[in-house]
C-alpha cells in the first residue's frame, strides 16, 4: 500500500506533463518579453533566425543551447539579455536570481530550475 510520502515522491506523469507545459510556456513567455524590452520588436527577429536553423519558437525550451547559440550569434549582449531571461523566470517563481561565477551556462541553470519546478 502506497503511503502519502511516496505519492510525494514521484506525482502522476499527467501532473509532471502539464507542470513542464506550464514552465515552457512561461519561459516562452519570458523571453518575448525580454527580447522586446531589449531590441524593441526587432527582438523578435531571432526567432525568424532559429526557424532558419530548424528551431521553431514553441521547441525553445527543449533546445534551449540553439536558443542560446543564437542569441549570442544575434547580438553583442546575448549573455546580458540572458541573465535579463534568467532574472526573470526566476522572480515569476517568487525566488530571486543571484548570478553565479561557478561556470552554470544559461541552458543549466534553466534545467535546474525546471527539476525544482
């Protein structure tokens, strides 16, 4: 018999399904707003960019080193505006981004909140 503490463990793969939709449209979200606050809406060229490196804008937050690539590839301040993505997503959270200098790219520190979402 399964005891309250195990149904903890591990919810129902709907539940986890429906928690990482939640947390790639967020990040979706996110980054649009970043990018506007950034570039205006030129931003949002990137994405025409990524499309063209067979990423579409919905498939971000599963290839999130394309994204990143990219963004540096984009822009100068590719770096800025993902600490600017990173501030953010973690504040939606209620939590608050403290940049590290322990060599965490954007892509892992993206994961590692994704695990504890």
């Amino acid at each position: 018999m399964k005891t309250a503490y195990d149904r903890k463990k591990k919810p129902p793969w709907w539940i986890m399904t429906k928690r990482k939709s939640e947390f790639n449209e967020k990040l979706i979200r996110i980054i649009d707003k970043v990018l506007k606050e950034s570039f205006g809406e030129s931003g949002l060229l990137i994405y025409t960019y990524l499309e063209s490196q067979s990423v579409k804008r919905e498939e971000i937050p599963e290839q999130l080193e394309a994204f990143a690539n990219s963004l540096k590839k984009f822009s100068a301040g590719g770096s800025v505006v993902e600490t600017m993505i990173l501030r953010d997503l973690y504040s939606s959270f209620g939590l608050k981004f403290e940049q590290t200098s322990d060599g965490h790219s954007f892509t892992n520190q993206v994961a590692r909140l994704r695990a504890s979402f």
